[in-house]
C-alpha cells in the first residue's frame, strides 16, 4: 500500500511541473516606475510597463487593480502569445500636494499571480517647476 501511494505522490508531483512549464508566463522588464520629484500638480503623468509572455501558452490578464481611485491602469484585454509582449499603461491623477507611492496589482493565468507594480514620485506646485526650469543661462565671455 505504501509503494502505492508514493508511486501516486510521483506521479501527481510530474504532472504538477509538466502543467507549470506549459503554463503562460508573464516577465516585466521592471516593476517600479519613479516619475522624480517635480512632478506637476494637476497634470496627470503616465508610464509604461512593458511585458513579455515567457511561458508556452497564451497569456490573458484577467484584471489590473490600483490601489487607490487616483491610478488609472489599460490593458490588454486579448490573449498575449507566448513570446509576444504587451504593455500596461499607468496614469497618476497629480492633484493632490506631496509625495506618492501606488501599486498596481496585475492578475492573470500565470502560475504566479498576481503581481505588483508600483509608481512613485512627488508632485510640487506647478508655478515651482516651471521657475527652475527657466534659470538663466550662462554667460561666457569672450577672451
């Protein structure tokens, strides 16, 4: 009885890993976006996160989620080939004053899902940007 149920084990352990490597897989070239500290208020920043479905079937994001209503995610809705590449597209409504630090949670048909995305950065007024991008240039003399 014992031989038995190990050989079941063994088997039922192959067929896990047999179905994990014919699985969709889903590969970030990054994770975290940084948008910097002069981000300007009451202009919206985006940023891209791009992804590749490294698995052997196809890929389908079933949901992306922020974690707040100020983060608003697109993506994919069709099924991502394997070794096709998709984007997930963020955009951070920059109204409110200070610094920021959102995630995204991406679930899909991956064997590990879901997964984090994250933004961050800091929004100062608009009139602050604006002024220290416009610093005089430099003078030279002539010798």
């Amino acid at each position: 009885m014992k031989a038995f149920s190990s050989s079941i084990l063994v088997t039922i352990g192959l067929m896990a890993m047999s179905f994990s490597t014919l699985a969709p897989g889903l590969k970030f070239e990054k994770t975290l976006h940084n948008f910097g500290d002069k981000v300007k208020q009451h202009q919206p920043v985006s940023c891209e996160f791009k992804f590749t479905n490294d698995g052997a079937e196809p890929l389908l994001i079933t949901n992306v989620k922020p974690s707040c209503g100020c983060t608003t995610p697109e993506w994919p809705k069709e099924p991502i080939m394997p070794g096709q590449s998709g984007v997930i597209k963020a955009e951070y409504n920059a109204e409110k004053l200070g610094a920021f630090h959102k995630t995204i949670e991406v679930t899909s048909n991956a064997t590990e899902t879901p997964l984090s995305l994250t933004i961050k950065g800091s929004v100062i007024e608009a009139s602050l940007v604006d002024t220290e991008d416009k610093k005089p240039p430099k003078l030279e003399l002539n010798k």
